[in-house]
C-alpha cells in the first residue's frame, strides 16, 4: 500500500499533467484570438507546473527518514518548498499585473477585442481547474497534507483568475477593450493573495508554531480519560512541518511505584498518537499530585 508521500506525489503529478494541458491551450488560443488576458492566464497555469514540481521535491524530502545530522526529521523541507513557491507565485503575479498596466497606460488606443476563442478557453480552463481543486483537496483531507490543501487552493485561486480573464475578454468583446488587460491586473492580485497565504503558512510552522485551542484541549481530554491521570500540569505542542511535538506534564497519585506510573505515562502516550495521527513525538513527565 502506498504511504503519504507517494499519493501526494501520484495526485501532484495528476495535477502537472491537467496544467501542461491548460497551458498549452490557453496560449494557443490567447495568440490566435488576441487575448493578453488569456495569455496571462496562461502564464500563471505554466507557473503551476513548476509550482508542483516544487510541492514534489519537498513531500519527497520531507518524508525521508530521520537521520543522525536531522534526528527530528525532515519534515520542515516542505515549508521550504512552500516558501520558495510563495515567491515563484508573487514574481509571476507582478509580471502580469505590470504587463497590464503598461497596455493600459500606453496602447490603450490600439487595443483590440479578442476572439471568441478566447471565451471557449476561459470556460474549459474554470471548469477543469474547479474539478482539480474539488480532487486535490479530496485526497488532501484523505491524507491529512498541508501541502497538497495547499495546492489544492492554488487551484481554486487559478479558477478564480480565469473567471476574471473571461469577464475582461467578454467586457472586450462588448465594446470596451481595456477590460482585457484590466483582467491581467485582477489575476495579479489573485495570485499576489495566494501567494501570502502559502508564505504567511510555511512561516508559521516553520516558527514552532503552537496547534489551535480546539487541537490542545482535544489533547488534554484524550490523557484524562485515563482514570489514573489526575490532572494536567502543563501541556505545550508546536507543529514541526506538517506534524505534531508534544512536550505533556501529568499528576498521578504519589504514592505509587515508578514502574506503575510509568505504565500510566505509556498509555497516555499510545492514546494520543492513537487518535492524533499527525503527533510524532511525546514527551511526557510525570508528577506526583500531591
């Protein structure tokens, strides 16, 4: 059976496959029916390649083993990954955005509507990036992957660009040209967010960045529901990649043996990583409740 990685990778390498496809029509039509807001659209779906490509080699890396130089693992590769697509996705994003600018600013007398062509392939590009978002982020909640959710959204904010492509081709088409390249400037800025939004996620795990309230007391429940546990002392966690460090204080009765309060400290232990899948490491020490 396949572990995380590899279906991430399978369903990652789906997504490659569905954008070259995108790409390649996308600029046909863009050139063929003069459309600069296709065109850019085409150029973000071409930087989706490469975006993925990216997402690849950071699951890959990040599930490699731990080893005597990286003893906690690899797993904040793919924060790295994250963080270089971030910026792959905010320079590609300017680029389009300026090219819309400068035809805006300097050509508007000279623009042209672009062929119908152009809608046709503004539709197909909506539908197929929405059937890919409602894949990637099926298998992402499957697997529990923060880069593949990630990647998912990206193709939801692709979508969302291409709808913003065919209402300045359409806007063209109906008599007002510069509704073209405005779209150019309108899929800047849905890259531009998704490109913070991938930043602003990699940054916070890769910062020891604590789970969320709901998680912590999903925790603290799970250790007392062992009868033995009196109460908890202290509990910290902080999201290494995408999994999960505990460092847990509980109190048991004083009186008992070490071996016993041991025992107890074990099942607290298997319990969590039972119903925590993404917890790889507890720490957990023991204090007398008196």
């Amino acid at each position: 059976m396949e572990n995380t990685s590899q279906a991430a990778i399978r369903v990652s390498k789906i997504s490659i496959l569905v954008n070259i496809f995108l790409t390649l029509a996308k600029l046909a039509a863009g050139i063929l029916a003069g459309s600069g807001a296709m065109i850019s659209d085409a150029v973000h779906s071409a930087s989706d390649v490469f975006s993925t490509v990216v997402v690849i080699i950071g699951v890959k890396l990040s599930g490699k083993a731990s080893d005597k130089e990286h003893p906690y693992g690899h797993e904040r590769m793919e924060c790295v990954a994250a963080i270089i697509l971030s910026v792959i996705l905010l320079i590609t994003g300017l680029a389009i955005g300026y090219e819309g600018v400068t035809k805006i600013l300097s050509d508007r007398d000279s623009l042209a509507a672009p062929g119908l062509l152009a809608v046709v392939a503004a539709i197909v590009s909506i539908l197929a990036k929405e059937l890919l978002f409602q894949y990637v982020r099926r298998w992402a909640k499957k697997l529990d992957s923060t880069a593949l959710m990630a990647e998912a959204w990206h193709h939801r904010s692709d979508a969302l660009s291409s709808i913003g492509a065919l209402i300045g081709i359409v806007g063209a088409r109906a008599g007002f040209p510069v509704l073209d390249p405005l779209a150019s400037v309108v899929i800047c800025a849905f890259i531009g967010k998704a490109a913070f939004d991938i930043f602003r996620d990699a940054v916070d795990k890769m910062v020891d960045h604590s789970c969320d309230e709901d998680t912590e007391d999903a925790i603290r429940l799970c250790a007392l529901r062992q009868d033995a546990v009196a109460r908890i002392d202290l509990l910290r966690t902080r999201e290494f990649g995408n999994r999960i460090y505990i460092e847990m204080e509980i109190a048991v009765d004083g009186e008992l043996k070490l071996s016993e309060a041991h025992a107890i400290a074990e099942r607290v232990h298997d319990d969590i990583e039972a119903e925590f899948p993404k917890v790889k490491h507890i720490m957990i020490h023991v204090n007398p409740s008196e």
